[in-house]
C-alpha cells in the first residue's frame, strides 16, 4: 500500500506559508504508518514528537520506530 499525507499552511494562521508531504510506499503494517505520521508531524514544526502510536481493539499499543 502506498500512503500519502498533506499539510497546507497559511501564514495567518500558522505562522509560515507553505506545505508537506509525506509519501511511503510498500506499507503493510501499523509501524510503518505510524513512522510516516511521525514524519510528517515533524515537517509541519511539531518538533516535540517523540513518537506516534495506535491503540488497537485488543488493547494493545503499536508504536511507530524511534528512529
């Protein structure tokens, strides 16, 4: 599976004008996406995010790679 993911930003609103996206190809699991989510969470200047996870319907975490 292919994800993409955009951010457009207004100056007003957020301080600078421009985008980000983040693209990743081959991802067949929940880390993999939640590494890009993390990715492009740091592009948009959330520069504070350590990590991005997903709570599952067992109860169970999957966190993205801390890389």
């Amino acid at each position: 599976m292919r994800i993409d993911l955009n951010a457009y930003m207004d100056k007003e609103d957020d301080g600078l004008s421009g985008s980000i996206s983040v693209s990743r190809d081959d991802v067949g699991d929940l880390t993999a996406i939640a590494q890009a989510v993390k990715d492009w969470l740091l592009g948009m200047g959330f520069d504070y995010v350590d990590d991005v996870g997903f709570s599952k319907d067992d109860g169970t975490m999957v966190w993205g790679e801390n890389l």
